[in-house]
C-alpha cells in the first residue's frame, strides 16, 4: 500500500470519528435541552410556585372555588373561579373527583397564544402566569390554546376578558399577601387539606407531577389507598 493510499484510509477515518464524535455530543447537548430545559424552547422564566392537589383526598366541597371567586372578585361565584372542581358520575369512588387548577406551565400555550401579551409572565410577582384585563381583547386564544380540559384560563362573562390563576398574587379582597411568596386562597380554606403550594417544579408529564398522594396511614381507615 502506497503513502497516498494510506494517507486517505486515516483521512477517512478521522472523518468517521469525527461524525460519530459530532452525533454522540449533539445527542447530549438534545437531551440536555429537553430536560435541563423542561421543555421550554421558548426560554419563558419559569414559575415560582405551582399547586399540587390530591384528587382523591378532595370530598367536592368546593369551598375552593368559592374561596377562589371571593378574593379575586369580591363575591363567590363558581363560574368565575379559577380552580374548577370537577365531579364524574360515570367514575366511581375515589376516583369520581378531579381538581382542575392551573399548571403554571413551563412552556405555557396559553401565553404564546395570546397576540396582545395580555397573558404574561409577572416578574414582580414570582414569574407567575397571569393576564392584564386592560390589555385582553377577548379573542379567548389562551382558553383555545390549553391543552387541559377543562381549559384553565377562564371567560370573565361579567368583566369579559379572560382570567386564570395567578397563585392569589392579585386578590385584591384579600387580606394577606398572595403570590409564590404568600398565601393562596384555595390551599388555605380546603378542610380537608387536598391542595399544596410547592416552589419546586413538578414533573410536567401530563398530571402525575400535579396530583399527588398528601393522605397519611389515618386515611387508610377511611377506605382510601396511603400510597
């Protein structure tokens, strides 16, 4: 075999290796967006604080939602508030009750939806989800836009914009501080403790970073599973 010959066999390989060397570290580099990032393309600044819920724990009560309603509005209406208790007759016990509140998403459809930045990210108020009334137009985009049924930002029919959960960091008929840094209403009055404020990041795969197991060995007694 002749210089020239063998001189093509170490280029050729060293451009094999060089491919395989590119592929491997662009998988990394994939993988270490699409978690490190938490699926977020959009680089959106993450939530300071997210509700998880124990559907199971919940006796739909709705206390939740009239809560909700009355520190937000001023009065309780269940149609105007912005964690919805859903009930399904066709499920049978425990599992008959969902807790709809909103994810506080990382990579929120709801505010790449919405053409006016009326939907934004309040970074005054722990980087939480919420939307300027003065600013929505009404087209209901971000209501379109969840992926969650039901959708989390609701219709104001009496206001007519569109609202959702901001963590209570504007309940204005509050007497305590709402936001990642404060109370929230629903998590406050529920008797029977099935909602939680968490500052760490759930796992967004569907709802089973949300609704989570917050019963103890005593509800075991009540017919409930503990684990």
């Amino acid at each position: 075999m002749d210089d020239k010959t063998e001189r093509k066999k170490t280029e050729r390989a060293g451009l094999a290796i060089s491919r395989r060397e590119f592929l491997k570290y662009s998988g990394i580099v994939v993988i270490g967006v699409g978690f490190g990032g938490c699926g977020n393309p959009n680089g959106v600044a993450a939530s300071k604080g997210y509700l998880l819920v124990d559907t199971k724990k919940c006796q739909g009560c709705q206390t939740c939602m009239l809560a909700c309603s009355l520190v937000h509005e001023g009065f309780e209406s269940l149609s105007l508030a912005r964690i919805q208790i859903v009930q399904n007759p066709f499920n049978t016990f425990p599992d008959d009750i969902n807790i709809a509140q909103c994810r506080q998403c990382v990579a929120p459809a709801c505010l790449a939806a919405c053409p006016v930045g009326a939907l934004h990210v309040d970074k005054f108020h722990g980087n939480v989800r919420t939307v300027n009334k003065r600013k929505c137009i009404g087209c209901k985009s971000c209501i379109t836009a969840c992926p969650f049924a039901p959708a989390r930002p609701i219709w104001n029919f009496q206001e007519v914009y569109a609202q959702k959960c901001d963590l209570c960091a504007s309940s204005v008929f509050w007497n305590e501080q709402g936001g990642p840094g404060g109370k929230q209403a629903c998590v406050t009055v529920c008797p029977m403790k099935a909602i939680q404020f968490t500052a760490e990041i759930p796992v967004q795969l569907g709802d089973e970073g949300y609704n989570v197991n917050l019963r103890d060995k005593t509800w075991g007694l009540l017919g409930y599973t503990t684990e």
